[in-house]
C-alpha cells in the first residue's frame, strides 16, 4: 500500500442479521484517505456513518472486504488485537465527552495510558502536558461537573492525544454544546490538523461538516458524494 495512505478500504460491507432479517448497513464501500486529512463523514440517520465510524475506529469489523490501517490489515483481527490497535493508534471524542465524573482531569486523560501499560510518572507528565496543549493548564486538578461543557470536551480531546495516535475520530464533538463553544472546540480541531494530526469528524450537521477539507456523504450504506471543501470554516 502507498506510503501516505493511513486508511484503505475495499469494497467493505456491513450486514446485521436481526432474526430472520438481514440489514444492510454498509455496502461495498471503496475509500481511501491520507496522512493528515481532515475528512468529514456525512449523512443522515440510518446512512451508515456509525456503522463506518466504527469500523474504521477497529470498534467493529466488516463482513466483507478490507481494511488497512497504517499498512496493517485489521480487517479479520479478534477482539484483544483491536483494542491494542485501539489503543495504539486511535483516539476518540465523543458528543457525550465519556468522562469518569470523580476523577480530576488528570487521572481522565491519564486512562489510556494505564491500558498502554505506561509508568505513572510518564502517564503523569504526558496528561499535563496533554491538558496544556488544550488550553486548561489551569484546570487539571479539576473534576468533570466543576468544569463547562466546553472545557470537558477539551479534556475528552486531550485525552484522545495522550497516545500520540495515528488517526482522531471525532463523533458529533459539538453535539452538546452551545454554538459558541462549538466553534471554539472546532477551533482546536483545526489547529491540531495543522500540528499533523489525521481528523475524522463524524456529523450531520452542514456548517460542522465545512471545517473540513474533505467531506463524504452516505446515504443507504453507500457513497453518494465525496469531493473536496476548497473553503474550510476556520
């Protein structure tokens, strides 16, 4: 596989037999996308963009086809070889931010370096300097319901770096917040883009989908569009 391809797909496809139904959630998609794209997934509900998300985050596997991540095949691997994947390569933002609500920011962001196996001192020093890199330097001894919905995203995002991973998934990160935050944490996840982190944003919205480079719509488990956003909202 080319050097600058982080992920490639082919003809991948998802079916979920529910009983005597089968459910096509994905259908032989074909995609491939570089080192340092920031890349939208769009469509609306019941398009496949979860289906997709998750098997690209190595939270699922395909029923057909293949998948490259990072020159490795993950596409027939079992459940422990993607959560070391996962582990390795992945971080993930969610709308819902996924926080332990009794732990300072810190012991949040130091979490998946605990799987990792990484000293404490070392797990330490990378979740400040995580935390600094979002901007809540003064923050970390705080717990989740002492911070706003913008700073506790900003945690989930400096938690989702902790690891150094290959590829951000991002999943409606500004779901639950208010528009002005929204733009702020939109804001972050341009200026990572431009530190050379890969960004997959995962939303049905428009105007999130246009901070993007590149924007892919679905719709019935398939592509319908994908093209480049020549104006990305900074």
């Amino acid at each position: 596989m080319e050097n600058n391809k982080l992920i490639k797909i082919e003809q991948l496809s998802k079916i979920y037999n529910m009983g005597l139904t089968q459910v096509i959630a994905l259908q032989n998609i074909t995609l491939e996308v570089k080192y340092n794209e920031y890349l939208a997934i769009m469509g609306p509900s019941g398009s496949g963009k979860t289906t997709l998300m998750s098997i690209l985050g190595c939270l699922d596997t395909p029923t057909n086809g293949k998948f490259y991540l990072d020159n490795e095949d993950v596409s027939t691997m079992n459940d422990n070889q993607l959560a070391e994947i996962r582990n390795r390569k992945i971080g993930f933002v969610f709308q819902t931010f996924n926080l332990m609500p009794r732990a300072n920011c810190i012991k949040n962001v130091e979490l998946p370096l605990i799987y990792a196996g990484v000293p404490k001192e070392e797990r330490i020093d990378r979740a400040i300097k995580a935390l600094e890199n979002v901007g809540l330097k003064d923050r970390m001894y705080h717990k989740p319901p002492e911070l706003s919905g913008g700073q506790r995203q900003r945690v989930a995002i400096a938690r989702a770096l902790v690891n150094n991973p290959s590829l951000i998934f991002a999943d409606e990160p500004t779901g639950n917040l208010d528009t002005k935050t929204g733009e702020e944490i939109m804001k972050l996840f341009a200026e990572l883009w431009r530190q050379g982190n890969t960004i997959i944003l995962v939303t049905h919205e428009e105007d999130i989908a246009r901070h993007a480079h590149r924007i892919i719509k679905l719709r019935d488990g398939e592509i319908i569009d994908d093209y480049i956003n020549n104006n990305p909202i900074y």
